[in-house]
C-alpha cells in the first residue's frame, strides 16, 4: 500500500571510484517491506539496498514513512469516493535496520518495519453488524522481517551489487476482529502478508563528470511470494529506480550536502486466493522524487517527498460486481532515514 494500496527512496551516491553509499534493505510491497499494498516502493531509491560503507563495518538505521491513502482510483483517473467501502488508510512506518559489510564483496543485511495504521471503511456485516455503516479501526504492530546478502565483488569500487533474500512472515496477518468476529483489516491492509517472499535486487552507479560530484544510480527490486498462508497470495512485485546527486561540498559543520532528484516506478500483479481481492488488486505508478542528503561525521541523514506523475489501479469494471471499485492511493509519500556508520 503506498499508493495504491488497500487492495490495494540514500543514495549517497558516491564516485565510482569512491565509497559507494546507501543504506539497507526495507522492502516490504510490499514490498513495505512487506506491505500487501505495495509498500515496497520504499525499499529502491536513495538510502536502499547498497551497502553503507567503504571498509568492513556496521551501520545501523531508522526510516520513517508516511503515507495518506484518501483518494479512491480506477484505472489511469480518480473515481467517486462511493464506488470503494474503504475510505481512508492513513500510516506510520517505523523501520528499524542494520547492515554489516564482512568486506568488500559481501555485505549482510536486515530490517523490520512496525505499523502505526488507521483504516476508515464499511462493514459487511461480519464486523460489528451493521452492514454498510462505516467504522475505524487501528493496527500498531510488527510487519514483516527482511533479510538480504548482497554481492558487491564486481568492481574494486563496489559500484555494482547483486542481491538475494527471503522475507518471513513475522508481521501481523490477521489483525484485530469485531464483536461478531470478522476482522476489521482486509488481508492486504495487514502490516504482514503471511507469506514467506525471495528476493532478488542490483544496483549500478557512476559518475556523471570528471570531478565525481555529480552522480547517478539505477536500482530494481523484485519480490516474489513462494509460501502463503489462509489463501490468500500478495502479488508479485518490481520496484525500480533511477537518480541523479550533486555534492555541493562542506558547510560547516556538515561534511557533505547532496540535492538529489530520482524516479520511482512500481509494478505489482495481482493478489489472489479467496481471501484476495484478485479485481481491486495490482498496479503500477511512476513518481518523482527530489530529495537531500546530509553527512555529519558518521552520521547520515536523507529526506524525501515523493508525488506520483503516474499511476494505474486495476480495478473492478463496476461497483455492482462486488459492490466496490477501486484503490485507495496517497497524493504523496513522505520518507526521513538517519543512519550511523560504526
């Protein structure tokens, strides 16, 4: 769920002759790390999936993340908030992660997000039983947990990195139920998928001139459900990314100030199984983001906005089908990571 959702970027890039930057892995679709709705766009861009350090270390991070589901998509077009029983998803993602460079060739990685979600929508009648009045619900618990081995042996320079990993179903899948028992979450609004996912990711950067201060990267993730849990299978999904940085140097106390502009672009099939909502489920989005880095001693601090120039929700051909059309997305995505190289 990034943008689309209910059923739907650290690039500190370096020199290639340089240290190579970044921080660590996030993903999940959810990718939200693991985020049925496809929170996975946050694991590519600058701060992702490359390893932080130079020399043999550790470096360990925090990432926030909010996002406002409030606007109901069909197709390429905003539709009627009436056609979609959800109404609003609005989330908090607190992601806690570390990565150890053994040396320059390998590189171990691992993160786990904790939801802080509302979910505004209809009752069926299942939940509290009165079907059709709308209700809130709130979930605060643990998504799913990342692990990832990534190998940077390529070049002397680690400009290029090559990684695979597993996603376990550590997170919540069945959230809080109603007094009649049925669960106030859709299954892909749950800050875990059930299913256990393998991942595959590469990176590439360079230097764009002579004196290594402007940069590019290119990066794609791709996450895949193997093992799934109360039939219910999140969609595959590739999250890819391309960007630019300019160093403008030191100021003061600041070692390092880097403007960066990059494009986000997600891709996600759709889910399936009877407790998927195959109709209403899948998407793909390209978004824009600009952003700074920051670097004080060991410390490094990278803050983003990202705003969708694109996006398509698949989408029930009428309300009648199911009685609701549609996906929930977020107008913007805000993103802050801070990291400390030990």
């Amino acid at each position: 769920m990034t943008n689309p959702p209910r059923r739907a970027a650290r690039s500190a890039l370096t020199s290639a002759a340089s240290t190579l930057a970044a921080a660590t892995l996030a993903l999940t679709p959810a990718a939200a790390l693991a985020c049925a709705c496809g929170c996975g766009i946050f694991d590519v861009g600058v701060g992702t999936l490359m390893p932080t350090n130079s020399a043999s270390g550790f470096t360990a991070w925090f990432r926030y993340n909010y996002m406002d589901q409030d606007q109901n998509w069909e197709g390429g077009a905003k539709a009627p908030a009436t056609d979609n029983q959800d109404k609003n998803i609005t989330t908090s993602f607190f992601t806690f992660g570390g990565d150890y460079m053994i040396n320059r060739s390998w590189t171990v990685m691992a993160e786990i997000p904790i939801f802080d979600r509302s979910f505004i929508t209809t009752d069926d009648g299942t939940v509290f039983g009165s079907a059709g009045s709308v209700y809130h619900a709130h979930i605060n618990a643990f998504g799913d947990l990342q692990l990832m081995g990534m190998y940077t042996g390529f070049a002397k320079d680690l400009s290029t990195g090559l990684g695979f990993g597993v996603k376990v179903p550590t997170g919540n899948s069945t959230g809080p139920n109603g007094p009649l028992g049925g669960s106030e979450f859709d299954r892909d609004s749950l800050p875990g998928t059930g299913s256990t996912d393998l991942m595959v990711s590469g990176y590439h950067v360079g230097a764009l001139n002579a004196s290594n201060t402007l940069s590019y990267f290119v990066q794609a993730k791709y996450d895949v459900p193997v093992a799934i849990r109360d039939h219910y299978r999140p969609g595959n999904e590739l999250d890819t990314a391309v960007g630019v940085t300019y160093n403008l140097g030191a100021v003061g106390a600041v070692s390092k100030i880097a403007p960066v502009l990059q494009l986000v672009d997600s891709y996600r099939v759709h889910d399936t199984g009877i407790n998927a909502d195959p109709l209403n489920s899948g998407y793909q989005r390209l978004l824009i983001s600009p952003g700074v880095e920051l670097r004080v001693n060991k410390v490094r601090v990278f803050a983003d906005i990202s705003i969708p120039i694109y996006q398509h929700t698949n989408a029930a051909p009428n309300f009648a089908i199911e009685g609701t059309s549609g996906q929930l997305v977020a107008p913007q995505l805000f993103n802050v990571q801070a990291s400390y190289a030990f």
